[in-house]
C-alpha cells in the first residue's frame, strides 16, 4: 500500500518554501475565504483531488468574474512570477 505524502514531504527547496511563502500570504487567505464564502469548497478540493477539477475551475471562473476576484488572483499570479513560480 502506498503511503500519501503530506504537504511538507512534497514542498521542498526554493520552489517549495516560494509556495509556501504564497500560500500564506495575505492575499491567499482572501482568496480562501471568498471561495469558502461561496461554500462546496470541500467537495471541490475532493474532487479535484481525484482527478475531476470542474468543480474547482467553475468556482474560480465565478470568483474571477467580479472586479475584486480578478484584482485578487492577479496579485497572486504577480507574487507567484516575483517567486519564480510562474
């Protein structure tokens, strides 16, 4: 049986403490709690995390179709550039 690594064991050197940086950032926490604000993030994560991400990918259309989503994700996807993530 294969064991499923945690975040930590999967996140490791400069791109790995980049994502984390990110993760954390003021901005990723908005994005968090406006997709939870819309509710079905849970079911979403499952599924995407079996492969199905139209649930997730639905979510952020309908977030990134508001003026503030899009300011949002565009601030995140900068900082991503910026940390030589993108």
């Amino acid at each position: 049986m294969q064991r499923q690594k945690n975040h930590g064991e999967m996140l490791h050197g400069e791109q790995g403490e980049a994502i984390r940086r990110l993760a954390s950032s003021g901005d990723a926490q908005q994005l968090v709690a406006m997709l939870r604000s819309k509710g079905g993030v849970q079911q979403a994560a499952q599924a995407a995390a079996k492969g199905d991400t139209s649930q997730l990918m639905e979510m952020m259309n309908q977030l990134m179709s508001t003026p503030e989503g899009a300011q949002l994700v565009e601030r995140i996807n900068q900082k991503a550039k910026e940390s030589g993530l993108g």
